[in-house]
C-alpha cells in the first residue's frame, strides 16, 4: 500500500530539485542573490569532455613534467600526441584516463552533496542573503573540499602513470600504482600536488565566475543584449580564456609535485624555473585552452538558455511556497 502526497507537494518538490541541480534554487530569503552555480557547471564541463578528448590532456601533463635525460619530450603538445602514438601506439595516450573519470565523477558528487550546505553557511545570518562574494566564497570553498575528498588522489595517480610511462614503467595500472605509492610513501604519497590541486581548483572558480559577472554587467552598463546565444557563448570563451591563463602556473605545479617520484611544491617551482624561466610556468596553456574556451563558452549558453525556459515555469510555483 503506498501513501500519496498532494499533487501540489510533488510539484514542489520536483521544481526544488530542478532548480537545485541548475544551482537555481531559490534564494534563503526574498532578497537574496542567486547562489553560484559552480556545481553544475563542473557537471557540464564533465560531460562536454569526453574520453575523446583525453590525449590533449596526456599532452598537456607530458609537456609539463621535468625533462628526463635520455626521454627527449618535445614542448609541443601536438607532437606529443604524434610521437607518443607513433612509439608507443593509441592506447599510451590514455593512460591514467580511468583515473582521471574516476576523479571527475568523485569530484562533482562532493561538491553536489556539499554544496547547500556550504551555501547556507555562508549565508548571512540575519537576512539569510548570498551576495555575488559569499556565492563565489562558497563555490571556492566547494573546491577545496572537492580537491580534499577526491581531486587530488585522482589526478596524482593520472599524473603518476603518465610519466612512468615515459620511463621507468614500474606500475602496471591504476590500482598498482597506488599500492606502490602507499607502501613506499603513505598516504602523503597520493596528496602530493595538493597545493597546486587546491589553488586551481579555488582560483578557476573565482577568476571563472569573476570575469564572467564582469562582462555581464558591463554589457547590461552598455546596452547590449544578453539574450543571444552568439553573447552567452563570447562570456563564456572570454571566461574559460582569463580562467585558464590566470591558473596555467598553478596547474603546472601541480603536475610537477605528482610526478612518478613526487615533488615537493619548492623542488617543483625551482624545477620548472630551471627548465624554461617564467613562461615554463605556463606550459600546456595552448591544450588546456583548447578545451576551457569551448566548454565555457558551450557551458555558459546552455546554462543561460535552460535558466531562461526554466525560471517563468517555476518561478511562481516557488514563490506560492514561500
């Protein structure tokens, strides 16, 4: 025998999840600001990067770790790609792939489960509002509890097989590798690069939906329509273009401390200065780019257009229960 609830209380129901998965969920008070919608926009970003994609992210990783002598790797990522299938065939562009799915699924169920109540806690207390400061505190906080949870684990086993690979060739996959990592330097071993994990993880979201709430509001200063797909998808390439070069040096630090034989974040830093000065900081940019720029600008048209057919539809239903 199953109990039935009100048509009106599904209703409701159903329309606050919708509105919470799109991070459209009401506001805690009348006045309150929308809250960031970091979460989703992880989950977007997931899904408009396929497998397929993979080898740019292998090329990106091997350009930046440490040259090794004996193991010519050339700094351009395309040749990477070329060389590596040349040598070693298709499947040697995908390792650490599962790990990194693994990490990407991990990552946006954290940040999903954690999220609301990260949002409530930045709220204001006396009048329950999330401003555009406590919204982005709140997504960059997400991130680090993500990076804590699940980010860096995965992306210091992904690191770790791509440049065993290359060399040594000690760990037969995924699971080996971190037994190996475990016994031989503990659990510190897989938090290797949390550093440089964590600062990406926070400065993507703050210079992502900075630049961003910028644009929008200088167009809105300016008169120029928001409504196209054609503008949505320029804030959102704009966006992923500031995000990825204002947080390339984080990642490239990261990449170094998750080496097959781990760094520390000072032995990374001087290592990479040794290898090309400043700009090695910034090494796998033109990959990185290659994929930010059009998921942005893909992430922020669709999220635009959904909010747009879904805001009239459940709007007054919200409002009935308030």
């Amino acid at each position: 025998m199953t109990v039935g609830l009100p048509v009106d209380t599904l209703t409701s129901e159903a329309s606050q999840a919708v509105l919470r998965l799109l991070q459209l969920s009401p506001p805690i008070h009348p006045n309150a600001s929308l809250p960031s919608l970091d979460p989703a926009q992880d989950l977007l970003t997931e899904t408009l990067s396929p497998p397929q994609q993979y080898p740019f992210e292998f090329a990106k990783t091997r350009a930046q770790l440490r040259q090794e002598r004996g193991v010519p790797t050339s700094r351009n990522p395309f040749l990477v790609v070329a060389q590596t299938f040349r040598h070693e065939g298709l499947s040697a562009l995908y390792k650490g792939c599962s790990s990194l799915i693994v990490g990407s699924i991990a990552k946006d169920a954290v940040r999903f489960l954690s999220f609301d109540t990260i949002k409530h806690a930045f709220a204001d207390p006396e009048t329950g509002t999330l401003s555009p400061l406590r919204n982005l505190l709140a997504g960059m906080t997400a991130g680090v509890v993500a990076s804590v949870t699940a980010v860096t684990p995965t992306e210091r086993i992904k690191t770790a097989l791509i440049d065993d690979a290359r060399t040594e060739r000690r760990f037969r996959g995924p699971v080996h590798a971190v037994a190996v990592i475990w016994k031989e330097h503990g659990i510190g071993g897989l938090y290797r690069g949390f550093a440089g994990t964590t600062l990406k993880q926070a400065g993507a979201t703050a210079f992502r939906m900075g630049t961003y709430n910028i644009l929008k509001d200088y167009e809105k200063k300016h008169d120029i329509p928001q409504e196209g797909a054609v503008t949505n998808f320029a804030n959102g390439a704009v966006a992923g273009t500031v995000t990825t070069l204002a947080t390339q040096p984080f990642d490239t630090i990261k990449t170094r401390s998750q080496s097959a034989r781990g760094e520390g974040v000072v032995e990374a830093c001087k290592g990479i200065w040794e290898d090309g000065g400043i700009r090695a900081f910034w090494r796998g940019t033109v990959m990185r780019l290659g994929r930010t720029v059009m998921a942005g600008g893909i992430l922020f048209t669709t999220y635009e257009q959904v909010a747009r057919l879904i805001r009239p539809v459940l709007g007054p239903i919200l409002e009935e229960d308030e």
